[in-house]
C-alpha cells in the first residue's frame, strides 16, 4: 500500500474499489454540497469518495448551488474534482441518481434525462437488501407544509396537495424572473424559536409522507441536519450536509442504514487505525 500517502495529497489517482483502505457499501447517500459556494467542504468529500465506494449513489439534491454561481462565479479545482470523480465513478458501473434540490433546480427541467451516465430524477423509491422501500426526496417542497402546518391541517388534503404543487414550481418561477432565492435558514432564525423546532417539524412532516407513499422510510436533505429518527414505526433518515457537518448515509450489504460522519482531522496515514470514521452524533443544538 505505497500510495496512501499520495492521497493525502491531493493526488487524483482513485484507488481502485478493492482496496484495503476502501469500504465498501451498498448505497450511498449525499446531498447539500453546495458546489459553487465558498462554504463548500469539496475537498473533504473528494477524501471521502476515495474511501468510500457504493454500487448505488444517490445525490439527493442541492448538489451545486446554481443560486450562487448566477450572482458570482466560484468554481475552484476541487469543485471540479468533485464532479470528474461522480462521472468517473458512473463511468466505472456505478449507478447514480441525482435528485435536484432547490438550489440545483435548473436540473429540474430534465427529469427522465441522463447526463454523463447520471440520471436526473423528481424522487426516487429505494428497495434496500432487507426488502425496506425508502421514498428518497430532497425535501424543500416541504418548506410550504411545516410553515404553514396548522393552516394546511384547518384546510384539509386538497391544500396539502396543492401547497406540495406550488412550492413544486414557485422558485423555479422565482429564478426565472430573476429575484433571489428564498433562505429556508434566514427564515428559520426569525420566524421560528429556534431552529430545533423547525428541525423537529421537517421530519415529522417528511415521515409523515413516507407514511402517505405507504413505504417504510424516507431518505432526504435539505435542512443540513443529518439524523436517523423512528417515527411510529416509519424511519426518516437525513443524510446532512457537506459546508458544515460533513455527513453521509450508507447502506450495508444487509440492508442496514447508517449516518457516517467524515472527520477531517483523522488522516488516513496511520493504518493502525480504523478510516476517519468517528461515530455520529445528533450536534448540540
Ligand atoms: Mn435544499
């Protein structure tokens, strides 16, 4: 194993998936990288990806922040990496869906469509090795639902569906006519009491669809909180985020999910020791 150290250095070469110092999955789950924006950890996820190999990839939406980069391009090297790695790893006979989220909602328009070997879905159902179906969505759309949750309940199923139709459509029309994107976080912090609450009201309202798409689980994003939580007997699960947590959700051969968090810190010199995998942990509100 003369080549780890050239990896952490940055070299581009990817270790080949049988690697001792690569695990390997089932699935893999990542969402909210953000590409475009300063806040991006591009450069820890491309670590990650070297270390971490999956059959199935989901990326399951704000993946590139196409917000950020209308107002002021920002692409560095590791972006790009980033994304060479993605296609290459499709290339090599992975399979990747790419679920838009409300940053990358200009992927919306091609839904049904294959770039690079990626295939660019509305939702996905995914059929775990232990026969559990997870509805996998990003989660915006749920914006509407958990500002609005006592309105829509006094109003009944139609307004449900109709609020989900809207939010649907209304920032891809924001964008068109060129106003700025809506800050889910900026909202939060004024308009609910702290952000647990609204954190707690995103996944209730997310299981609460996994139940009303009769699957056993939802898998989702958005919110930048990566969590593992039982709902009545539904799981929601939220694979974090990539610009502060560094997150991840994997599936094991046996069907069995786990969040994983990527730890910058540990370096992966020391074989001795296991992979910068630290045991993740709900952050401190
Ligand atoms: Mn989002």
């Amino acid at each position: 194993m003369p080549a780890m150290t050239s990896f952490a250095h940055g070299d581009s070469l990817d270790p080949s998936p049988d690697a001792p110092d690569v695990r390997k999955y089932r699935t893999l789950f990542i969402s909210d990288i953000h590409l475009g924006t300063r806040g991006s950890q591009a450069g820890a996820l491309l670590e990650f990806l070297k270390h971490h190999h999956a059959e199935m990839i989901y990326l399951v939406g704000d993946i590139v922040d196409g917000w950020r980069l209308r107002s002021s391009w920002y692409w560095p090297q590791s972006h790009n990496d980033v994304v060479q790695k993605l296609l290459r790893q499709a290339r090599k006979g992975s399979r990747i869906v790419y679920i838009p989220g409300n940053h990358d909602e200009f992927l919306r328009e091609f839904y049904g469509t294959h770039f690079g070997g990626i295939e660019v879905r509305e939702t996905a159902l995914h059929e775990a090795a232990d026969g559990k179906r997870y509805l996998v969505i990003h989660g915006d759309i749920f914006d509407v639902v958990v500002r609005h949750a006592r309105w829509l309940a006094y109003l009944g199923d139609w307004a449900y569906e109709a609020a989900l139709w809207l939010s649907g459509h209304i920032n891809l029309m924001r964008r068109k006519l060129g106003f700025t994107y809506w800050s889910l976080s900026a909202w939060a912090k004024l308009r609910v009491k702290n952000a647990v609450n609204f954190i707690g009201k995103f996944e209730e309202t997310l299981a609460a669809e996994a139940k009303r798409h009769q699957v056993d689980g939802v898998i989702c994003g958005h919110i930048h909180s990566a969590a593992m939580r039982d709902f009545d007997g539904l799981t929601y699960i939220n694979t974090g985020d990539w610009v502060e947590s560094c997150t991840a959700v994997v599936e094991h051969e046996d069907g069995r999910m786990e969040v994983i968090r990527w730890a910058a810190s540990s370096r992966l010199l020391n074989r001795q020791r296991p992979l910068a995998l630290v045991p993740w942990r709900r952050r401190a509100a």
